[in-house]
C-alpha cells in the first residue's frame, strides 16, 4: 500500500529512480514519473490502464525548462503563460527530441504548464527533470480531488502519495494550443474561457471529439461514476425514475423528498461547485443509490467546464 505523507525527500529520491509518486496540484492530483524516462512512462500508462494514444501533461517549475522541451513558442503561449502560470493553464506546444515519443504518444506537440500547488513546486525544484502527470485515476474515472482518492483507487500500484490537502480549483487544467496562428481549446478547465478570450479574440473550440487520437483525452465518456448519471431537469428527471433509489447533485437548490443529495455551493458561487464536484460525484457513487442525476450549471465562468465534465460522465 503506497504511503501518504509530505517527505519530498523521499518523494524526489523514488522519482529519481524511475518510481511513480502521487502528487497534489491545484487542479487535481497527479500520477507523476519522470517525464525524460520511457520506463518511467510506460509505468503511468500500465498503472492507470490508459490507452498509449492519450498523451501526457509535462509540469515543469521554470521558463528555462520550458525551452529545454519546446524552442518554437509563439509569442501569444508566451503572453498567457507570463499571465497564469504558475496556474490551471496546459499549452500544447511543438516537442524537441529530448521529449519521449510515449510522453506525447507520437505527435510532434508537447503539452505543458506550471502547476501552482507549494510541495510540487518544491518537488520539482529539486529534480532536474520535468514530471509528466496524468491524473492519478483509473482511465475514464473521476480525477482524485484529495491524497486519500489517489490512495483509494491506485494505493496498491505506487509507492507513495505526498499529501497537499484537497485541491484548491478542483477540475483539470484549460488546454490551448495553437493551429497555424489560431488559438484552439482542446478542453475546458480551470482557467475561465471569458479570460482566455479577453487576451486572444474570439478562441475556437476543439472538445468534442469521441474517439480522435489526434485529439486525446477529450474521449466523450470520460469522468465518470460507475453508477449511471443522468442529466437535466431534476424535478422531471425525478419524475421519470421514481422508481429508481435516485442520488441528487445540485447548484444551490435543495430538492424537496430525496435524502441523497448533494447542493455544490448554496452561494450559487461556480468556483465552489467546482471545488467539491469531483468529491461530490464520488461520494454519490459510494452511496446505495442506483442513479445519479445532476442539473447543468450555468455556461460562464468555471460553469462551462463543470457541464463539460458531467455531460462526459452522464449517459448518452
Ligand atoms: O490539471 C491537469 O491538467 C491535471 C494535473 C495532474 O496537472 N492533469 C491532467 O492530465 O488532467 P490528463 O492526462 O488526465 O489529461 C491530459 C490531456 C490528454 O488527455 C489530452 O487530451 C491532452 O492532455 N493532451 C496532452 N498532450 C496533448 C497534445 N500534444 N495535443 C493535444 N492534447 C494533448
Ligand atoms: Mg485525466
């Protein structure tokens, strides 16, 4: 069973020896290995059963490794990444040779940020090698919001979690990359879009693919509970399964006659919904229902990733 501590010590040493070690950011938790090491790559591919054409995030801790792993950095990556990193913001730019073709599962981009969380930023600083790091998940499942979810579900297949405490933002990074000149959105995520737009223009959005190797990650079901999720209106939804054991996630209302339910941010405050979603919907899962049903939050602000990750969880 993996350890759960804050031992950077140790932490530095097993991923110098090519181990994997869980690893908190203000996104979601991270299965990190060292991202210059195709054993070590392999390694995070085996652990979260992730198909090899699903490539990583590289997270780095400063500019100069940046341009250890990328030499063609348009000015505008370079503008937003002054502008938020350290921060929830993942930029898709062209790989020097150095990077492992596993990281990037052989496309000649490579995807990168600046995580902010303090221990993995210490982390990183004392290796000499940037960290790929998925999220620390079994392919397909909810990303882990807390040292204690990564232990839940890969405890067995790591050696050790270093624990920074629930994650602040709490859904996965924005990742943006850049077609000719043109700005793209591979997915929604922690940055707000609005941002995003005041800096670039008008920014295309590129998230729907099903199935696309070139476009990972952005498989349509995605983040999900095993219990099915349902979508929508709740009290129609309710109407339509009642004689379901129904689980309820909501914005900021309290839905009259269920006792399983789960109100995000009674403020109706989005980054708090964001916050507690992920912990939200996996402890609906453990609970006896046998569906989960969710309304869709409004699309501003952190809102827009919220629905993007319950429409990728919820039954088509
Ligand atoms: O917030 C996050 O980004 C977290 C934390 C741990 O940093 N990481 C994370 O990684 O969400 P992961 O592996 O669950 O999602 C990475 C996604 C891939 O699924 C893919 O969609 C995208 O990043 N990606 C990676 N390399 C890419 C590339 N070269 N072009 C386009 N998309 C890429
Ligand atoms: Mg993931």
């Amino acid at each position: 069973m993996a350890r759960i501590g804050t031992d950077l010590l140790l932490a530095a040493n097993l991923l110098r020896k090519g181990d994997l070690v869980g690893i908190p950011t203000e996104t979601v938790y991270g299965l990190a290995g060292n991202a210059l090491d195709p054993d070590a790559l392999l390694k995070i591919f085996k652990v979260k059963n992730r198909p090899s054409f699903d490539p990583l995030i590289l997270h780095i801790h400063s500019f100069d490794q940046l341009h250890d792993i990328s030499d063609s950095i348009p000015q505008p990556a370079v503008e937003l990444a002054r502008a938020y990193w350290p921060g929830p913001l993942t930029l898709v730019l062209t790989k020097k040779n150095i990077v492992p073709d596993v990281a990037s599962s052989g496309l000649d981009t490579v995807a990168v940020r600046m995580p902010r969380h303090s221990l993995t930023r210490d982390l990183l600083s004392r290796l000499d090698f940037p960290l790929a790091a998925p999220s620390a998940n079994p392919f397909g499942y909810i990303s882990p919001t807390s040292a204690e979810h990564v232990a839940q579900q890969l405890g067995d297949k790591i050696p050790y979690i270093l624990d920074g405490g629930p994650s602040d933002v709490g859904l996965e990074s924005t990742i943006l990359g850049f077609e000719g000149d043109k700005p793209v959105i591979y997915r929604l995520g922690g940055i707000n879009l609005e941002l995003l737009e005041d800096a670039l223009g008008k920014i295309r959005l590129s998230v729907n693919q099903s199935s696309n190797p070139s476009a990972p990650g952005m498989l349509k079901s995605h983040y999900a509970p095993r219990k099915p999720l349902f979508t929508g209106n709740i009290p129609e939804l309710m109407k339509t399964y009642k004689n379901k054991k129904i689980a309820v996630l909501s914005f900021f209302k309290h839905y009259a006659g269920i006792n399983n339910q789960i109100v995000l941010s009674e403020n109706g405050d989005l980054d708090e919904a964001a916050h507690k979603l992920f912990e939200a919907l996996r402890k609906l899962d453990q609970s006896d229902c046998e569906i989960i049903i969710s309304e869709l939050f409004p699309e501003k602000g952190l809102g827009r990733a919220i629905n993007d990750r319950l429409k990728r969880a919820s039954v088509k």
